[in-house]
C-alpha cells in the first residue's frame, strides 16, 4: 500500500495528475500579500468593506466615465451609494461586465451566493451591511487564502499617525510599512537629520516590514537631484541600519487626467538601469522591486539575474490582468525558476483580495503546471513535495527571506 508520505513524494508522469495536482497545491497555499492598502478595524474610515466601496473602486469608476457620459463634479457631488448604483447600472445591467475589475465583483457576488445579474443592489447591500467586521476578515482571508497583508503606511498622513500613536494596530495578520511617496515625489527641503529623526520614530511606533515608495516613469539613479540626495543621504542608511529591505513601485504618471481623482493615474516606460545602480551601489540592502509597464517586465527578470539582493514582485496595478500576469509568470519562471514573488493584490477594499487572488492562482498554477509538463518532457518529473515547496517559496518563502 502506498503510505500518503510516499504518494507525497511519487513522481507524477502523467500530465493530468501533474496538472490537477498544481492546481491544488496553488490553490490551497497560503499567500502573504506584500502589498495592499488594506487597514484592520482599528483603522475606522480607513478600512474600507462592502458593496459600495467595491463599486466605487478606482478602477471601475475609470472604467464608467468611458461608458456614462456624466461630467466629473456632477459624479463626485453623489452619495458613495448613489456612484455605486451608476457603476452597477453602466458596467453590470446596461453593458457585460467583461473587464478584470468588473468580472472581479462578479466572483466577489458569487463567492457569498449573491444574485449576479441583480438590476439593483438591495441585496448585496443587505448581505454586506449585516456582516461583522472582525468576522468578515477572518471569512475574507480564509476564502481567499490570505495569511497576511502589507499595509500601506503615511508616516506624513496625521490621521493616520494618531490611530499609530493611540494603540495602533492589534492585529499580527496586517503588517505594516512605511510609505515615503510625499517625502521622494513631494520634497520640500528638510535637513537629513530631521528626516532621519522622523523616519526613526516612525521605525520605533509603526514596526514595519519594509520602507516603500512609488517613482514616475521618469526616475533615474544616480540623478543628481533631492532623490538621489534623500536615497543617499537618508533612505538608504536607515534601511540598512534598521535591516530593512526598500521597496519600489516604479512607472507611475500621477494625474493624467486628474478630473477622475484616484482613477486619473496612468504609467510610463521607466529606467531599469536605476534599479541595477542601487542594487551594485548597495550590495548590503535588499530590494523589491515592481514596474509599471508592460515594457520593463523582461528588463526587471534580466537585472534580477544580475543583481541577488534585487527582488522582482507582483503584476502592479494596469499589469493585474489574467493575461498579463500569465505573460509576466511565464518569463519569470523562465529567467529566474521560483526566486520571483509572482503576485500581490492591491487591494484597498477588503473583499478585493478574494477576487484578486483567485484570479491571479488561476494564472499562477497554469504557467507553473505547464513549466513542470515541460520539465517532464525533457526528462524531469516532479513530486507533490516539490511543487508544495515552490509554490511556498513564492507565495510566501521569498518575501520572509526579503523581511527577515
Ligand atoms: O502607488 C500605489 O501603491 C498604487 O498601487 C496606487 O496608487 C493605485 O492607486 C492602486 O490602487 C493600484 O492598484
Ligand atoms: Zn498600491
């Protein structure tokens, strides 16, 4: 009789098998989701839930300006409900909620057996307000497999710090992080040991995992300007004295069209030679890195194979589309086997990460199984053990390795 230790540890030779058995191991691997702009209760107006503010995401509210011709100020004076009932009418009864973003709220809805082809949203908001918050996390991340989440962390933002400064956060499931955008993208000129000062104290209040920042398309390094000066003189000792790796999110073009507020961001093609020269210049600082542009996808995996203290992650933002990510994992898997940290979620409403990652596995276990078919082709099987230890590896192991 075969002991489940050594079915564990057979060698699958059959496509089939190999196929079902990767679909299973990434869907039931637990994933610490490096990045999301996700607050646990403590966090009130913050932590966002629910119907309204999933219709009201970013992405879909882009997507309804395309659709219903409504000027900007007449769609941002209505109630939150009253933009949630337009994105529904205009995305999901007057037109086939085919984008990533819609179909997204559709597996949300379907997920807590919710009518998906409501013309209105009575029910959905019945279901959504009658939750538990604390609860409905622990529903949220057991549904979507989620052990944990990064926050994303304003030391600048007050409200933010006097949450911080009265108890903070309780909960070990959302880790936190230090967020630097208004020091890198809004420098006004302060001393580097008052900057140090604040980056201590935050160090000492929020805990965090990393320090981040998001960079326009237009970043270089060495630049000779406040960022290079704040990198150098600021960021960078403090990351290395503190052991903590940086983060950055590159290629974003803040307020192309600002009328449409938070969904006005677009990208551009960026530098990847910026990243080799901090990863060269800073042997000792780890980096995770993540690009915009589906342009600077191949460039990353090829700085990756140059530079190990140089982390690539997820499929940012206008990248998290099944065929993207698909794309991405593939190159990924072919340049730099399981050392990548395929996806994160983004998420800044609670029940996004259910969709985000349900879709994003998807992706993830057909690129990995079709990896392992090819593998076996050329005279390689592989063992449920193993395709367990690179899944681990990549939803979880790395990024350990990168936080310490
Ligand atoms: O810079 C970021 O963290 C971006 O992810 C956000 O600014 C963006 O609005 C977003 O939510 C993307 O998914
Ligand atoms: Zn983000």
């Amino acid at each position: 009789m075969v002991t489940s230790t050594e079915k564990f540890s057979e060698l699958l030779t059959g496509t089939a098998e190999l196929r079902a058995e990767v679909e299973l191991v990434v869907n039931a691997a637990p994933v610490m989701d490096v990045h999301t702009h996700l607050f646990p209760p403590e966090f009130k107006e913050l932590s966002l839930f629910g119907i309204d503010e999933l219709l009201t995401y970013h992405y879909l509210t882009a997507e309804t300006f395309r659709s219903a011709r409504i000027p900007y100020d007449r769609f941002w004076a209505m109630s939150k409900m009253d933009q949630a009932d337009m994105v529904w009418k205009t995305l999901f009864v007057d037109n086939t909620p085919t984008s990533e973003a819609a179909q997204g709220i559709i597996s949300v809805l379907d997920v807590f057996r919710l009518d998906t082809r409501a013309r209105e949203l009575n029910e959905a908001r019945a279901f959504f307000n009658s939750q538990n918050l604390s609860d409905h996390i622990d529903q949220v991340f057991d549904i979507a497999g989620v052990s944990g989440v990064v926050m994303t962390n304003d030391p600048l933002d007050e409200a933010e710090s006097r949450i911080w400064k009265s108890g903070g956060n309780g909960d070990r499931r959302f880790k936190s992080s230090l967020r630097l955008d208004r020091l890198f993208n809004g420098f006004e000129s302060r001393s580097a040991p008052s900057i140090r000062r604040m980056l201590d104290q935050s160090i000492q209040l929020l805990n965090p995992v990393y320090i981040a920042a998001s960079l326009p398309a237009d970043f270089q390094y060495p630049s000779n300007d406040s960022r290079e000066w704040l990198l150098d003189e600021v960021v960078l000792p403090t990351a290395k004295e503190h052991g903590l790796a940086l983060t950055l999110m590159i290629g974003v073009r803040r307020g192309v069209n600002p009328g449409l507020r938070e969904a006005g961001d677009g990208l551009g093609r960026a530098d990847v030679s910026a990243i080799e020269s901090l990863c060269e210049r800073y042997r000792d600082v780890k980096f995770l890195v993540t690009f915009l542009s589906r342009e600077n996808q191949h460039e990353l995996c090829v700085a990756a194979r140059k530079f190990n203290n140089l982390m690539p992650f997820g499929c940012w933002w206008f990248l998290n589309n099944p065929s993207i990510v698909s794309e991405i994992t593939r190159e990924r898997l072919e340049l730099l086997g399981t050392s990548f940290i395929p996806q994160h979620s983004d998420a800044r409403v609670l029940e996004q990460l259910i969709y985000k990652w349900k879709h994003s596995r998807k992706e993830i276990a057909d690129a990995l199984a079709d990896s392992y078919e090819r593998l076996l082709t050329s005279g390689r099987a592989v063992t449920a053990e193993e395709i367990t230890r690179d899944v681990n590896r990549m939803f979880a192991g790395n990024f350990a390795d990168w936080v310490g």
